[in-house]
C-alpha cells in the first residue's frame, strides 16, 4: 500500500495545473479527455525508446 501512495504522490507532484488551465480541461468532454491522455502516452511511450 506505501508504494501505491508513493507513486500516486509522484504523479500528483508531476500534474499540477494554473486555475485557467483546470478550467479549461474542465470543460472539455470524454472524447477529447481520452484522446488527451493517449496523446500524453504516446509521448511517454516515445521519450522511453
């Protein structure tokens, strides 16, 4: 459990949004929130190899 919390702190130390930028990713819908996620996947993925 300590290392799920680790990793769940480290990743919420890496996503930090501005107040303009949390409302506009609020206003976003499914479609463009997957397609958003994937986008940043695949540039993890790509900076991997």
């Amino acid at each position: 459990m300590s290392d799920s919390l680790t990793t769940y702190d480290k990743l919420n130390e890496d996503i930090q949004f501005t107040e303009d930028e949390t409302r506009e990713l609020l206003k976003l819908n499914e479609k463009e929130i997957l397609i958003l996620i994937l986008s940043e996947l695949k540039k993890i993925t790509a900076d991997r190899n």
